[in-house]
C-alpha cells in the first residue's frame, strides 16, 4: 500500500501565528504566561522604543536545545497538556501552544537566548520571520535556522529580543499595557510556592523597572463585601462586609450551589469613592470594568472589562433603579481554581468560558447572595437627588429632535409631505423641551434658596435641641434632691445636702447659658481642626454625663489606644458624643426586661481610617426605621427628631461619615460607625 504525509509550507506560519494572535497586547500576556509556566519568580518586560525593541526576560526553568529542538519548534505541539501544575505546584495557565507566535506578532525578528543552569551551556538562535515570508509555498523544515553556544555563562532563564516591532508603543499605550497587566495579575493572595512579579521598562515614558501590583480597593472602597466558598468546607458559603476596613458583619450559611470553591470580593463606590478612584487611577469605575474572573493566578478574558456586563447587572439595576447598583457603582474579582472547578470549561474559541450551568450559578452567586448583601448596607441613607438625570433627559432629547431632522432629509424627494411633519415634529419637541428646561432651572433656584432657610431653621432647631439636652441634667438634680428630701428629716445635715443639690443646679443653669452664648457665635465662627487626643475627650464626655448615666444605671466603656490622636474641631467632636449618649439614655427608657445596661465606645485605626465605633444594648432602631434615623425632625421617641441629623452634619463637615451596622438576628441594641481620614 502507498501512503501520502502531510506536510506545510511556511504559509502555515502567519495562519497561525499573525493571524492567531491579532492583538500586540494579548501577544505579551501569552509570553508573561509562559514565564509563570516556567516558574519564574519574575519576567521584565523592557520597551525601547527609540530602538525599535522590546525584550522579554524570565528567570525561569529556560529551555534546553531539545526542549528547542522536539517541543518550541514543533507547530502544533503544546507539551503543557495533560500537566496541571509546574515542577513548584503552580497550576498550568498557557495551554494553546502559540506564545511562539506571539513573538512573530510583535516583530521581524526574534533573538532567543535560553539556558537551564550550570550543567548546559546557554543556546542563543535568531529568527528571521521575513525569511519565512521570502519564501513562501516552500516547505516550513526547508528554512534553517541557526544556533551557537554561549561560552559566558547566565542564570538560567529565557530572554526573548524582538526587533523591528510591528507597532508604535506610544506613552498611553504603555499606560494601557500596564494597566492591562495589573488587571491580568489575580488580586487575591498568593496560594502558590513562588511569588511571580511582573516588572515594566520603558525608560522613554518614565517606566524605570517598575513592579507592576494587582489592583486593590480595599483604601478607596468604603464598603465592600468578601464572599467565598472555600477548599476546606466546600458546603458552606460565609461572607465579611467590610466599612472603611473593618468587618461590620459576617456570617455564614449554606452552599446553595453545585460549584465550590470559589472566592469573590465586590466592591462599591458612592460619589466620594468614586472621586478618589478617578484621581488615583485616571479614569471613572464605569470605564474601569465591572466584576472580573480570575482562574489560578491569570484573568479570563473579556469577562469584567468595561463593555462586558457579563453578569447583567445594569439589567438588574434598570428594573428598580434607586436601591439597585449598577456597573457605574461596583469592581469585583472571582477566582475560580482550574483543579476544584473543572464545571468551568473554556469555550471552544479560547475566549472566555462555555455558557453552562456553572457559568450561569456564578451569576446568581453574585446577583442573588453577594449583590444583596453590599445594597442593603450602601442604600442605608436617604437619596440625595441631583439635576444630572434631568441634564442626560435634555440632552437626549435634544439628540433625539436631531435624529428627526436628519430622517427628514431623507425623506423630502420620496415623501415631502412625511419629510413636512416629521420637521414640525421636531420642532415642538424642541420647543417643549426648552419650556420644560426653564420651568426645572426656575425650580432648582427655588430649592436653592429653601436649602439656604432650611440650613438656618435645622441650626436654630439643633441648639433648641442642645439645649432641651442639658436640661435633662436639671431634671435628673431635682429628681436627685426630692429623692434625698424623702429620705431624710430636717436637720443639719439634710440642709447641706439641699445646698449642694441647689448649687448644682446653679451650676449647670450657667452651662446653659454660656452654651447659648456659644451657639449664637457658632454661626459666625469657622471650625478649627486641631490635634485631639481621643481617650481624654471622650473621657471629659462621660464626665460631664456622670450624672444622668448613673441614675440610669448604666455602665460606660471606652477601649481603644490611649495615645491615639486625630484633627478635629473640639465643639464639634463634644457635641456628636453628648448627642449619642443622650439618645442610648432615651432607648433605655423602653426596656421592658431587666438587664445590664451598657454603653462601649471603641475605636481602632485600619487603612489610614480612624474607625470610632459607639455601641449600646438598649431597645435598638426597628428595621422600618432605620432608612430615616439621619432625617432632620424624624422621630420615634416624641423627641425633636434632630440628635442624629445634627450628628451626621458635624461628622460630615469634618470629613467623616456615620453609618449605622445593622443588628444580627437576636441581638440586643445599636451600634453606630464614625469613620475619619486620619489626618483629615
């Protein structure tokens, strides 16, 4: 019998080289895999554009002649399958067998040095890609390539040098490069033997051997939630919500799904978060990306980048807008591992994942569990409205009438009298628009001038407020004395326990008024931050409501560094405690049942943040409630309706924020979070 072999000619190398690896970018994430691969603990990208180079260098296992020889140069053979993890425990991440090619795809020519140690001399080869096309329809094997041995011994590694490169590299695109490979490095902490870094130069943009980090929220972030199902207890799924870096719940349940383990962390941005994400990284969240998944220690792509909504959270957020995140409002990361998930299959065009029933878990692992749980924090406080969906309406609108006006044109050989309507059309929408425009504008002035009353009606109401406060001081003295004047009979001694009974309340009446000399110059005076030790005021606090606190029977606590400091205006810092405590006072009140009565006052610093958390085990705030406790005059206690307002806008004009963490099932009071820059 007569046989036939295949063969290729050189042809086969742009079909699956170029024309493979279409993307200068993607081409260096294949030879970045290929470093990790070869367990290098770090692989230098070097970018010398002025001449026309770039260089890959690893300090990994390298590649010895028939490593070159049987495996690199064979089309077609990836001899990474069937192996999952490196010779250090690594698990495999380059698959294709095409970083080869990806050398092809960012220049002319490659000069490959490669060495595996002292025991074998370095191998040094170059190749000439235009040689291969010079030669087209000639057979691949009939093209020699070339190789010395280097006599100067190297540490083992491989140094990739590509010349005559097919792009230009300018500044943004290193920017991008970088901010690409970032965002290819897992965020989660190394699990693997060797750490593996990635170092970028290109000396021409300022790029001087950089280590390039993954990406971290967590100090830009004020509230974010990690969730995960983990190797050891795959059948329970457990959660942390962290604010301004402390965990303010946890909990654990479970395992609803058929997948595991997995570990997500997802994190949110209000408007002040979403200002520092913009000056740190130079671009909105939206057009960062929305959540991203990570197997091993590499990014799946395109999942989570900035046109991916993978998950269909903007769907989600358009069907109940207003306590719905959206892509604008998350970043997240979901690390899937290639051995304890083999449910998540790679799609047979290499890009992303097969859309199985695995995938379509992960979504409502995240839409049903994770997304949740961080919305009923972030959506605590009252909306703050703005003119800017009413700007994105006008502008709509304003396009829309344009739209006409172009399909008018069309519309005026074929069907003038259609062309004549849709014109008139137009322009009433146009002019109803504009009307409508003035009437909004005329009614923001007014609101403007509203806020400016309101500001000065919530002052006056605030220190009627404080006022009301210390009063409760008189009462709690009169109370004091009738209950000695019960106890005693006339006489010497009961008469100079009347005196000091009387000068308390003398003393405590001149509070009052140098308070009300106070809070009259309060509107004309700044604030003045100055440096506070956090221990003695919050001492001097409980001093001053010794009193009220003992007659209540209650105990008072504060735990946290006695040299601890912060910035603050002193008035302000007196005036946010004395309105907690009084309203821990009030809660108590309605206790039904005995029980030790406690108030703690603790605070810590994590991720630059001063953290002040101030707890009682009173009646607690009901579920209904909760969303209005920071509303000016809103009230359950038929109090005033103004302690906690006016605590929110002296934590705010000291560039803080108070949040209330929502009580565990069973248990037993409230508990508030001050969060403050340290230094601010």
């Amino acid at each position: 019998m007569q046989v036939l072999h295949f063969e290729s000619s050189t042809n086969i190398k742009d079909l699956v080289g170029r024309r493979l690896v279409t993307n200068k970018i993607s081409a260096i994430f294949e030879l970045v895999k290929n470093s990790f691969d070869a367990d290098a603990e770090k692989v230098i990208i070097r970018l010398d554009v002025d001449n026309d180079s770039l260089t890959i260098i690893d300090d990994g296992d390298g590649m010895s002649l028939d490593d070159i020889k049987n495996k690199w140069m064979v089309i077609g053979t990836d001899n990474k399958k069937g192996h999952n993890f490196t010779k250090s425990g690594r698990p495999i991440n380059g698959e294709k067998g095409i970083g080869r090619f990806s050398v092809d795809r960012l220049g002319k020519q490659l000069t490959l040095i490669s060495s595996v140690g002292l025991s074998n001399k370095p191998i040094k080869m170059v190749f000439d890609w235009e040689e291969f096309e010079d030669q087209k329809n000639t057979n691949l094997n009939k093209v020699p390539i070339e190789y010395i041995y280097l006599t100067k011994y190297r540490n083992k590694g491989v140094t990739l040098k590509i010349k005559g490169l097919r792009d230009n590299w300018t500044k943004s695109e290193i920017e991008m490069l970088e901010k690409k490979l970032r965002g290819l490095l897992s965020p989660f902490p190394k699990t693997y033997n060797k750490d593996f870094n990635i170092i970028l130069d290109c000396k021409k943009y300022d790029y001087n051997d950089k280590t390039l980090m993954p990406y971290n929220f967590n100090e830009i972030s004020s509230l974010w939630i990690d969730m995960k199902i983990s190797k050891e207890n795959p059948n329970l799924l457990t959660y942390e919500l962290h604010r301004n870096g402390v965990i303010i719940e946890k909990n654990e349940y479970n395992n609803p799904f058929n997948f595991g383990p997995v570990k997500l962390k997802l994190f949110s941005f209000d408007q002040s978060d979403k200002v520092s994400f913009a000056n740190k990284f130079g671009e909105i969240v939206k057009n960062f990306g929305n959540v991203r998944i990570y197997r091993d220690s590499f990014q799946i792509y395109p999942y989570g980048e900035n046109d991916n909504d993978w998950i269909g959270i903007d769907v989600r957020k358009a069907q109940k807008v207003w306590n719905h995140l959206g892509v604008r409002d998350v970043v997240g990361y979901i690390q899937i591992y290639r051995e304890h998930n083999p449910e998540f299959i790679d799609a047979t065009n290499r890009q992303g994942l097969e859309e199985n029933k695995a995938l379509e878990e992960l979504r409502q692992f995240i839409l049903k569990h994770a997304l949740p749980k961080l919305e009923e924090y972030f959506f605590l406080k009252k909306h703050k409205t703005d003119d800017k969906a009413h700007v994105k309406n006008r502008e709509d609108i304003t396009q829309a009438t344009k739209n006409l006006s172009e399909i008018a044109k069309g519309l005026r050989e074929a069907m003038p009298e259609k062309a004549k309507q849709v014109i008139e059309l137009s322009k009433i929408i146009q002019e109803n628009n504009q009307k409508q425009d003035k009437i909004i504008r005329n009614q923001q002035q007014l609101v403007e001038v509203y806020k400016r009353i309101a500001s000065k009606e919530t002052l006056l109401h605030g220190i009627l407020h404080q006022v009301l406060i210390r009063l409760q001081r008189i009462e709690a003295t009169v109370w004091n004395q009738k209950n000695t004047i019960s106890q005693h009979v006339l006489n010497k001694e009961l008469g100079h326990l009347l005196v000091k009974s009387q000068e308390s309340i003398l003393t405590t009446t001149d509070e009052i008024n140098e308070y009300l000399l106070s809070a009259r110059d309060h509107i004309l005076r700044n604030r003045e931050k100055i440096t506070i030790n956090l221990h003695e005021q919050l001492e001097k606090v409980y001093y001053s409501y010794k009193a009220p606190l003992s007659k209540a029977g209650i105990e008072f606590s504060i735990d946290g560094a006695q040299s601890a400091t912060i910035k603050f205006d002193i008035n302000d810092f007196r005036v946010i405690f004395e309105n907690l405590i009084s309203n821990s006072i009030k809660s108590f009140r309605f206790l039904q049942e005995e029980r030790t009565k406690i108030i703690e006052v603790k605070y810590e610093i994590s991720l630059n943040k001063l953290n002040i958390f101030f707890k009682d085990n009173g009646i607690g705030i009901d579920k209904d409630v909760i969303p209005h406790i920071f509303t000016p005059f809103y009230t359950t206690t038929n109090g005033y309706g103004m302690g906690l307002a006016i605590v929110d806008e002296l934590v705010k004009s000291n560039n803080g924020e108070i949040n209330l963490i929502i009580p565990k099932k069973g248990e037993l009071g409230a508990i508030f979070q001050l969060s403050f820059n340290l230094g601010g």
